[in-house]
C-alpha cells in the first residue's frame, strides 16, 4: 500500500523539480498543496501533488496558454 503523505524528497522525485524549488513554490504560493504537522515537517499527499503536475498541462507555450 503507498503512503499517502510523502516528504518534499520524494515529491522532488515524482515532479522532477529540486526540493529548494519546493520550498520556493510553497513560500510563493504556487506549488502543491502541502500540510505542516509541526514547525520543521512539510508533508505532501501523493495524489494531490499528481493532480496539481497535472493541472499544469498545457497544449502550447507561450503566456496566452496559461488561460
């Protein structure tokens, strides 16, 4: 059975992204969502963090695709 709360390492490992970068997309307000239990911990729930890349996709670049 999977986990269901993960740590930034391992979301770093399903986004591709670095865990700075996380911590910078929770600081802005822009990545997953994600749960702190307690002042040091971050937790993040798979599904949600597969639903936001998701959420991300796009059919061409450029800043009109980001309807």
């Amino acid at each position: 059975m999977e986990k269901e709360f993960i740590q930034p390492e391992t979301v770093a490992e399903i986004t591709g992204l670095s865990v700075g970068a996380l911590a910078q997309l929770r600081y802005t307000g822009q990545g997953p969502r994600f749960y702190k239990p307690t002042k040091r911990t971050v937790l993040y729930k798979r599904h949600e963090v597969i639903e936001w890349v998701e959420s991300t996709a796009r059919m061409r670049t450029g800043a009109e695709s980001y309807a």
